[in-house]
C-alpha cells in the first residue's frame, strides 16, 4: 500500500500508549504533549450550540419513494457540499458482521504486546502495528495505537502482516470489508446522481478500486487536554467510512466554521466523509474536510476506518462536466498512485497534502 522509504527513517523511541497506561497511568511522555496551540480545549463550552453533522436514511435512496428519494438526495447533496461528513443509517452492512469485525479488532488489541510486535508498522509506512505517519525523532506522537492492512486490490496486502490472532480475524475483515465495498460504490451512485452524473461514473472511473482499513485504538488518558488521539487531517480517499465501536468515548471531532465540532454517534449508523480524491474530481464542489480524534480521561475508544480509493493508475482531474466560466479548474491532473504516495510520506498536517494536487493561481 505504501511505498518502502528510499533512506532509513530515524523515529526515535515510539512508545506504545497501551503499555504506557500500564506501567506509568498518570504521566504523560513529553513526546505525546502538544504545543498550546494545538491542545483541544475540551472544557470549553461553545457560546452558539453546535448542529451535528447530517444523517442520511440509504433505504430511502434504494427503496424509497419518488419523493422520499428526492429529499434524500437532496440532503446527500447538501451533506457533501455543506459538510463534507454524514452519518449513514439503513446502509445495509451487516450489523452481526459490525459486531464481530468490533470483537476481533478489540481482542487483537489486548493480545500481549510481543504478540502484536509481530507484525510491525515500519517507519515510512502505513501497515501493520504501531503509529503512522511519523517521520522524525522531535515529531509530537498521537495518543493512539494503529493496526493498517491493505486490502484491495490484492497486490498492496503484506500477507506476512495478517495475524493468526484472533484465529476468525482475517475471515471476519474478508466479509466485513465485502460490504463495505459494495456500500462505498453504492454511495458513489448517489452521490453522482445528485451531481447530475451518470450514476456509474465513479465505478467506471477507478477501475481497480483500492481499500485499505485502519483501526484505532485510543486508551483512556489522564490528560486528554495535553494530545490528540489523531491529528488534524483530510483523506487523501475517496470515501472513508467509520465505525465507532459500542460504548466508546466521543472522540472524532471535524473543523467546521473555524471550530472543532464533536460527533455523537448514532446507534448502528457508520460515519461517511468525503476525501481529496472526490474534492479534486468535483473542482471543489465537495471539499474534504479537516478532522482529528481527542481522548478521554476515563474511556478507552475503538474505531475502524476503511479507505475507499481510484485504482493507483488512474489520472485525476476536475471533471469536465464541473468545471466552466463560473468554476474555473482548481486542480492539476495528475497520477494517483504519485498522490498516495506523497500523502503517506507525510506527517498529517491538516489539508496540507492537497496542495500536490491545487493549481497555483498566484502570480
């Protein structure tokens, strides 16, 4: 999935935070504690209620009536606009399947750490166990331990990195990830149909899709004002899709009016947002947006993120249809296995990564 560093990568020491809670549970590693100015102000009570991000009902879209699935489109149409992130209910993924794929993901987690040191994440890649995205010795660290696999298509999977622990792990992700597919392509369907695309334009137009499945797992923290479980990032996806696992802590927080707004779960439903991918192929219409994960004093969270993606082959651009007088083309064409590639040989650094891809209009 990632391409392997040119040079070696000096990281220094990465501890890991599950072990970190066990040995010291109220100190806080310098290397974890962020600059004041990127700590999340979690006590702060926001003078103006925030709205959350919208929901939209996929049965009325699949099986709804004329007007039923014109008000959903039209809510789907907003939500990518608007917001950039919705929450998807009656999506059709086995729930069964959500809750296996959420048990073997949390019994990976309390493997002993020997147990999943063996399938390290090396420094400069995105697979395996361990943190992502980190690139130096000074670099702050997330309070988070990752566990990344690529998935589709088959090529970009490290079979020496699926664990045999859990023994039913890889069939469980095999059938999860199945229907996760299917709903990413059906959601781009829609979500082509509100752009007054024909509705197979995405499927035609990535090929051989990529897919890639992140999880996260965020321990309890005695400072949680002090890190971030995840950084301030956009996805250089397509699509990405969240579950957040039962019974977790509010963690996924989205950049929104220049504030940081949380999202509540809602039961069974599966959090979708739009990434640099479909940003670039809509010239900007629907922008990816910033978002970044905060810890809880008490609560341990568990989240798994699937990455839906154009084959590495294809060329990306604005597409034509989007682009006129009005909407002049904001983006370069360019290959999109170069973009992934510059995406995950970076630290996350808010929308940063989109520049590889934004014309420059400046004189």
């Amino acid at each position: 999935m990632a391409p392997v560093p040119v040079s070696p990568i000096s990281v220094g020491h990465i501890d890991d935070v599950q072990e970190l809670r066990k040995t010291i549970p109220s100190r806080i590693p310098q290397r974890f504690v962020r600059d004041g100015i990127e700590r999340p102000r979690l006590f702060m009570t926001n003078p103006t209620p925030c709205k959350n991000i919208p929901v939209i009902d996929l049965s009325n879209l699949q099986k709804g009536s004329k007007d039923e699935f014109r008000a959903e489109l039209l809510q789907l149409s907003a939500s990518c606009e608007d917001w950039g992130f919705f929450q998807v209910i009656n999506h059709g993924v086995n729930l069964s399947l959500v809750e296996s794929l959420e048990k073997v993901a949390m019994e990976f987690f309390m493997l002993p750490l020997e147990e999943k040191q063996k399938y390290p994440m090396l420094p400069g890649t995105v697979q395996g166990y361990g943190q992502a995205f980190v690139f130096s010795e000074d670099q702050k660290l997330d309070w988070c331990n990752m566990f990344a696999l690529g998935l589709e298509p088959h090529f970009i999977r490290n079979p020496n990195l699926w664990p045999t622990k859990p023994a039913t792990f890889s069939e469980t992700l095999e059938a999860y990830s199945r229907e996760i597919r299917k709903l990413c392509k059906n959601l781009l369907k829609y979500i082509a149909i509100g752009l007054s695309l024909d509705e197979n334009v995405f499927e035609d137009m990535f090929g051989a899709a990529v897919q890639a499945v992140r999880m996260n797992y965020y321990p309890a923290c005695p400072r949680p004002d002090l890190v971030l479980g995840l950084s301030p990032h956009s996805d250089g996806s397509a699509l990405t899709v969240l579950q957040q696992g039962k019974g977790s802590s509010v963690g996924l927080q989205i950049f929104k009016d220049n504030t940081w707004v949380p999202v509540q779960p809602i039961p069974n439903a599966l959090v979708i947002n739009i990434g640099d991918t479909i940003e670039v192929l809509t010239n900007g219409r629907y922008k990816s947006v910033e978002h970044r994960a905060v810890t809880h004093r008490e609560k341990d969270r568990l989240s798994i993120v699937t990455f839906y993606a154009p084959s590495y082959d294809l060329e990306v651009g604005p597409m034509p249809e989007l682009v006129d007088e009005n909407e002049p083309c904001k983006y370069r064409r360019y290959n999109h296995g170069e973009y992934s590639k510059n995406y995950v040989t970076n630290k996350l650094r808010g929308k940063k990564a989109l520049e590889f891809a934004k014309i420059n209009t400046t004189n």
